[in-house]
C-alpha cells in the first residue's frame, strides 16, 4: 500500500522527475539506497554547523545550530529514554523504546546498518538526512562549486522545497503510515495524540533556511497557500488509504477514528444529535482533513464541492462495516486525487488565500457541530491563511489586527480539548466570518 | 444508583392524588375480571387499578395485623422509579433519544414500551390494562386474571398460585432472571450501544442491592417466612452475580454481540475504557485481563466478582474461571467466532459456579471470607474498570448486611459501613473516578476486616 500511497502523493512531482533524470533515487529518505552518513558529516564547524552565518555562502551554514538548539526533531531519540518514553514502552510491552523498531522509526534516521556511514549514529534522532537524504548520494554532487539544486536532487536530495514532497514526508511521521504506524495501542499506552499543518510546523519546527533571492533563484519557492494545501491533500489521501485497509482482527485500528466521539464523559449530552445519518454510538472516523479540503474545494474546484461530501457522509455512514469500509474509502481517495489535480491548475493562475478562509469558515459552519479534531484543523488552516495574507501584504495591518482579534475566538474555543463545546466553536465561526466578509 | 444515599434518603410527603386512584379501583371489581377468564386462555394482565383499592395493596398506611403491608402500591407510586417508567417516555430526555433514534414517539415503540412498560400482548391486557402504568405490579407479579379471586379470599395456597401464574419473585434466581430482563438484556429487550449513544443512561445492576433501593414493598417477619423462604444478602447478590454474568454471555453469544456493521456490539464492553478523556491515561496492566493498551475489553464486572466469590470457597473453580475469562479477553481480540467460542467455554464453568451458589446457605465465615477476597481483588487494582469497581462496592455492602444476622460485632460493622460510604464517594462521578484512589480505599476496607 505504502509504494501506492507515495505514487499518488507525490505523483505529479515524480513523474516529472524521472522523466528528466531516469536514475533519480525515489521514495521517502528512509527508502533510498545510499549511505546515510549521519549530523557529524553535515554539520561540521566548517559546513552546516557554523557558529554564525557566512556571508558569501548560498545558505546560512549554520542549520546544525538551528536544529540542535531550537528543533524538537534533535530530541527526537533522547524522549525516547525520558520518564513518558520508558513509561510507554513499558506499557506496550517493549524492554527499551530506544532500542524498539516501532518507537525508532520516527524517532531517528532507521535505515538498515549496512547504509549506515562511519560518522551515523541514531542517538542524533530526527536528523539532517531523516529529511534531506541519504548524504552518500549527493554529497560529493552538492559541494561542487557548480552544484545546482536539480542536479542534488537528481543525485538524491529529498525536494523538501516541493509542497507535495514535504508534506509526504512530514506526515509520514505525523500522521503515521503503514510502516510508522500510530496505533490506537500506541495511543492507548500514552503516547501523545498526534496533529499537524504543514505550514504552520514547518515556521514552528524552526525553519533554518533563507528564503532569499538566492533562494529563490535556485528553487521554486512554495506559497504559505500551497504548503497548507499540500498538506491537506496529503493527510486527506493518507487518512483515506488507511481506512482502506483499515481491518485488522475485530477492531478496525482506532486511531483512524474522531478521538473524541469515544474519550468523553459518558453523561448524556442534550445537545447531542446524530451527524449525517450516522447511527447512534457507532464510530465515527476523523474527518478533519476532508472539512478542511471541502472549504478549499469550493474556491479551488467548486463543482467537486457536492461530490467530495458526498464520498465523505457515504464512508461516514458505513465506516462501522467492513464489508463496505474499504471499497469507499477508495471513492473517497480518488475525490481528494481529483481535487490535487484541479489544485494545480488552480495554483498556476491564482492564489487567494483570503477567498479560501472564508469558504473553510462556510464550510466549517455548514458542517457543524464539527468534531474537536476537525475544529482545530480549521483553526489552525484559518491561521495560517490569515498570516499567509498578511505576509504577502493582501491584507493590511489594521484589518489584520481586526481578524486577528476574531482569530483569538476561535483559538480559545480549541484551546481544551476536554472543555470543547461545538456551539462556542460555531459562534466564533461566525465571528471570524463577520470580519472576513470585509475584505 | 447508590445504596447509602437511597437508604437514607427522606420520604416525600403523602400525596392526595393517590387516594383518588385508591377510590377509582375497587377489590369487588377483581372478582368480576376472575369469571370473564376461561381456563383455556391465556392469562390476563389486569391492571394496577385490580391490585390497589384501599383495603387491598392501595391502603395510606401498612397494615399491622395483615399479612402483607397492604400499602404496596402506595410505596411503589411514590418512591419506587418503576412506577415512573413510563412516563419519563413522555419526557423531553425520552422524546429526544427516541428522536436520535429515528422513532416517532418513545411512548409507542415496542423498543422503548418493552422495558418502560409492561408491554403485554393486546390479548393479554384485561379492561383496566393501562399501558402508562409503566412498571407495575403484574410487570413482576405476573398476569393476575388466573390467581386474582383465590388469592383475595385467601382459599389458596403460595403454591396454587404460582401455579396459576403467580411469578416467584422471592427466589433469587427468578427474580435476577426478572430483573436482568430489563436490567441487562432478553432476547426482546436489550440497549444497545446505540440507544445508549442517542442518550440513554448505562445499565448498572446488583441484585441485593437494587432489591433494597426498590425500595421493597415487603417485610420479610415471620409470617412472611411461614410461606416463603427469605433469602440471605449473600446468597441473593451471589445469585444476581451469577445469573448476570450467564445473561451476559448468552446475549454475546446470540446476534446481540454483533453491533453496527459487524463490529462488536459496544454494549457488551466496559464503558469507561473509552469513555474516558484523552488527556488522562487510563490503561494499566491487569492480571485478569491480560490486554495491550488501546483495545476495547469485554464488561467483566461480574465474572470479577464470582472469580473472587468461588477464590474464598472453590479455588479450582475460580482459577477455571479466571483462565476462561483471559482466554475470553484474547478472543475478543480475534474474530467473532473466536469469542463465542471462548464465551461458550466459560458458560460450562459458570454453570458449575452457578449449582454451588443457588440455594446455598453461607455460613457467617463463608462470607467473611467472601468478602475479604472481595476486597483483596480490589486492593490488587483488578477493580480498573469503573463498572467493576461499581459491582465490588455494592457486593461489599450486600456481605457486610448479611453479617449481622450471622452475629457480627456492631463496633466492627459501624466500621465497615464507613468505609463503605467511602467508597461509595470515590464513586460519586464516574467521569473523575481514578482507580488508584479506589485501590488504596481497598486497602483500608481490608485492614477494618482483620
């Protein structure tokens, strides 16, 4: 399923590649053959660990820095011995999480020993090559002095400059797949809920790179709009083709489902009503991404707006049988596959992040009650929007403060999962909506 | 649902209302309602109006000198919640789940009327049959149209009548078999996962327990056990522990395991193992259970308690039972047959447990040490699960009643029954309830024993 899944998300960017450079390496970092030759190798003094930034280089040269100081993904393994990370391995029945594959897979760069370099060592956690590739490939290629990015990435640097490539790659961890998977068991043994928006990780994680002219002259330069997409899209197709192979044993795995429709409190809830002809007590998938692609779709590809809903209250309605699960996650799958393809068209004429940010708050609104997942993924794709708007000047200081203002509603109503009510949710929406409508 | 606060709870004021219902109905009228049955005839449900005239189950006061307290219905209509069972059909609560579940009106859908009523058959329900009676006396006692006239001029005997149709609610068996039917699940009447998510309340049952919160219309002297045996506390929670626990498993095994789409029903497992926040982690491991993190696990509440009951008078028995419900637990994980399978399996042994318990009079140091084991699996945190906890809290209370009578030190039982409140209060809100807090509470209970 995995090869599948990579072939659709980052469809567009692949075929494009190897039709260039048939002997590009494919597949996630962790999936390349070349030799992985660890943060020591990159991040010297004299290379990417520099103290301060150089001046005549094309990067800043100190990403190690950046990375070791202020990026989670440089603890990465050492959480795995922390007191949770001990308590959790404990519960699942595992010795040690820093010598479990299960727990290594996200937690550092696991590649088989035989790639692994001199200088490569696990304890480095999420490090340079868990994202840019194995350095064994491109090393030599993106020292020269005439190095290009196309001809490091033909050698096998990982594009994280494509929207759809690093969302790949991000929610390979932070939603999980068929190898890095993130079980309800996992979950059930402590483990945090995972959540994630491509743009708004990718300013928090934090960037160590320059988006300057240099930058810009050496790679495409993807729009806060684009990134946020692709990771909608990329989480949508995710959570699709997992529900697709859902089964295992009498349970579907859970984590696929709305955390929250099962972990309340048991007492009647008088507002509680059943949500698109979905029984009663039945389970009810997370449907966060497909809220999220809904709003966009309906600036994006309005015409698939019915559609996608459609597929999406068809899986809702059936995701409890697993005679039927599967065959409509697919239909499910294929809308969100239409809809990247109408994306592209969309993104080379325009780029309306304001014009999106309304839809999502009528879509958001359209749908409610919304389920407290899929409420902090429109919160946090309205912020990113707003932001994105007001970087990029579209949106002046003062009404930015304005919608900004209306912004902190909606936060403070997604700010405690155990306190969330859909009714203040849905007052903030229209809050938000009001000062939106303005522009 | 808490014993304690029941027992102790103020009597409502006498309502006026209830004797013009006492003046409507009339025992000269039940002798009319006995000629219209022919014997070939199904029996007949006759009404609450047929049981409750003044001088018969309706009067303001019991009666000393009879032989029953002759204000029965009186008690049921003003503290029993069965005689409110159908009105709250009628309710915003009621009308709205009923809504949730796609049903017009909860006052006429047999899935409602079955449990909050008593939804006889339209050739079962005699002239004064009223369906808003709710829970009633026939609901328990059975139709009357067959045993009314004999058991008003006293020509015949307990036996006649239960002959004749009379329902023997004062065997432990048949009345958990009585009360189970709504109180868990019969093959007509069962809440579903479902019913419950559109908003009806869990189910929540302990025999004794429920018996004295009814509360009873009875008084168990000495005419009363001249023509009926009284069982004792234990035997009776011991009894409902078992039956529960055998209904349980027939339900599982029949299509009411099957929920939505094939999964499991949900109603068959333990409700706080979901129903429980995120933020607060509630899994931990668990000798009888025997199950990873994040999987949904079988209600064992009460295979808990018989596992604990048998661990104190048949050790052979309990550990055929604890390793049938280990087996049962793996098997959930499974598949569908893989359960049954297992369930089937730990039937054969309750039926063993159950010929040892029913009938059977324990002695005072049989329920001492019933109740210590109770409480030991407590202290050893196998109660997790709120449902379980529950059940221990209520069983204990039922052991520490039947003490006395068996010649307990009234310091000691004051001191047990403390504890008891206790713990009652560490179950006060099952959505705060914390296991280890419960645990600990355990431990002293066990200390106050010794």
């Amino acid at each position: 399923m995995l090869p599948l899944l990579l072939i659709s998300l980052t469809g567009l960017w692949y075929v494009a590649a190897s039709a260039a450079e048939p002997a590009t390496p494919v597949g996630l970092p962790h999936e390349r053959t070349a030799r992985f030759l660890g943060v020591d190798t990159c991040g010297s003094t004299e290379c990417h660990g520099s103290r301060e930034p150089w001046r005549n280089a094309t990067v800043a040269m100190k990403e190690r820095t950046i990375w070791e100081a202020h990026d989670r993904h440089a603890k990465a393994f050492s959480s795995l011995s922390s007191t949770a990370g001990q308590q959790i391995a404990h519960n699942l029945g595992l010795a040690d999480a820093a010598q479990a594959a299960d727990c290594l897979v996200c937690h550092t760069t696991y590649v088989p020993a035989a790639q692994r370099g001199a200088k490569f060592s696990l304890e480095a956690g999420v490090g340079c090559e868990s994202c840019h590739g194995p350095g064994g490939g491109f090393l030599a290629v993106h020292m020269q002095p005439t190095a290009t990015h196309a001809a490091n990435v033909a050698a096998g640097l990982y594009p994280t400059n494509e929207p759809a490539a690093r969302a790949a790659l991000c929610l390979s961890c932070h939603q999980g797949d068929n190898v890095r998977k993130a079980s309800h068991q996992l979950y059930g043994a402590g483990h945090p809920r995972l959540r994630f928006e491509l743009d708004t990780y990718t300013a928090l994680q934090p960037m160590h790179v320059n988006l300057d002219a240099d930058y810009r002259r050496r790679k495409p330069l993807a729009s806060h709009v684009q990134l946020w997409m692709a990771g909608q899209i990329a989480a949508g197709l995710q959570q699709a083709a997992a529900l697709a192979g859902a089964n295992s044993g009498r349970w579907p795995e859970l984590a696929l489902f709305d955390c929250h429709g099962c972990h309340r409190g048991i007492n009647d809830d008088p507002q509680y009503r059943p949500r698109q002809g979905v029984k009663s007590g039945a389970l009810t998938f997370n449907d966060s991404a497909f809220v999220v692609l809904r709003g966009a779709a309906r600036i994006v590809n309005p015409t698939q707006v019915d559609a996608l809903r459609r597929a999406t209250r068809a899986l809702q309605v059936s995701v409890n049988d697993p005679g039927s699960r599967a065959s409509r996650a697919t239909a499910l799958k294929q809308e969100v596959e239409m809809l990247a393809s109408a994306l592209h068209t969309y993104h080379e004429q325009s780029s309306d992040g304001l014009a999106i940010a309304r839809a999502l708050v009528d879509e958001a609104k359209a749908e409610a009650p919304l389920a407290f997942t899929a409420a902090e993924s429109v919160a946090m794709s309205l912020a990113t929007l707003i932001a994105a708007e007001f970087d990029e000047g579209r949106l002046p200081p003062a009404d930015f403060e304005r919608v900004n203002a209306t912004l902190n509603e909606i936060y403070l109503a997604v700010g405690n999962e155990r306190t969330y009510r859909p009714t203040a949710f849905a007052k903030a929406l229209n809050s938000i909506g009001a000062s939106l409508g303005q522009h | 649902m808490i014993r304690y606060f029941f027992s102790s709870r103020a009597r409502p004021a006498y309502r006026f209302s209830v004797m013009l219902l006492i003046a409507v109905g009339g025992c000269l009228m039940q002798r009319a309602a006995l000629s219209e049955d022919a014997a070939s005839e199904p029996a007949k449900y006759l009404g609450v109006v047929t049981c409750s005239g003044s001088t018969c189950h309706g009067a303001p006061h019991p009666l000393v000198d009879s032989k029953v307290n002759q204000n029965e219905f009186i008690t049921w209509h003003r503290d029993d919640a069965h005689a409110k069972a159908y009105r709250v059909l009628l309710e915003e609560k009621g009308q709205r789940i009923a809504h949730n579940l796609g049903l017009d009106n909860a006052a006429t859908a047999s899935e409602c009327l079955n449990c909050h009523a008593n939804n006889a058959p339209e050739a079962q329900r005699g002239k004064r049959f009223q369906i808003a009676d709710g829970v009633s006396c026939e609901t328990c006692h059975g139709p009357a149209s067959k045993w009314l006239g004999t058991h008003v001029t006293g020509e015949a005997s307990r036996a006649d009548n239960l002959k004749v149709g009379m329902y023997p609610t004062e065997e432990p068996a048949a009345r958990a078999k009585l009360c189970l039917a709504c109180h868990l699940g019969a093959e007509n009447k069962f809440a579903t996962h479902r019913i419950m998510g559109a908003g009806h309340p869990r189910l929540s049952f302990e025999l004794d327990t429920f018996t004295v919160l009814q509360p009873a219309h009875f008084r168990t002297d000495a005419d009363y056990r001249s023509r009926k045996r009284v069982a004792s506390h234990v035997e009776t929670w011991a009894v409902g522990q078992s039956a529960a626990a055998a209904r349980t498993l027939e339900l599982f095994i029949s299509q009411k395991g099957q929920g939505a789409g094939g999964l499991p029903e949900f109603a068959f497992f333990d409700c706080h193992a979901c129903h429980h926040p995120l933020t607060e982690l509630r899994w931990a491991p668990r000798a009888s259970a025997g199950l990873p993190p994040g999987v949904p696990h079988f209600n064992d509440a009460n295979l808990l308690m018989l596992i604990y009951l048998m661990r104190a008078t048949d050790a052979q028995l309990a550990d055929e039972l604890h390793a049938g419900l280990l087996a049962l637990h793996k098997a959930s994980l499974e598949s569908a047959d893989a359960a049954r399978t297992a369930a089937r399996s730990v039937q054969a042994t309750l039926g063993k447990i159950d010929s040892k318990i029913r009938g059977h009079a324990f002695t005072a140091d049989e329920t001492r040490g019933i109740l210590t084991s109770i409480v030991r699996g407590g202290r050893d945190g196998e109660y997790r699960d709120y449902a379980a906890a529950e059940q221990a809290v209520m069983g204990a209370h039922a052991l520490v009643d039947s003490l006395p009578a068996s010649g307990g030190d009234a310091a000691k039982t004051a001191q047990l029954n403390a504890q008891i409140k206790t713990l009652y209060a560490v179950l006060k809100d099952e959505n705060a309830y914390q296991p280890a807090r419960f645990s600990a509470e355990m431990k002293t209970f066990e200390a106050a024993l010794q």
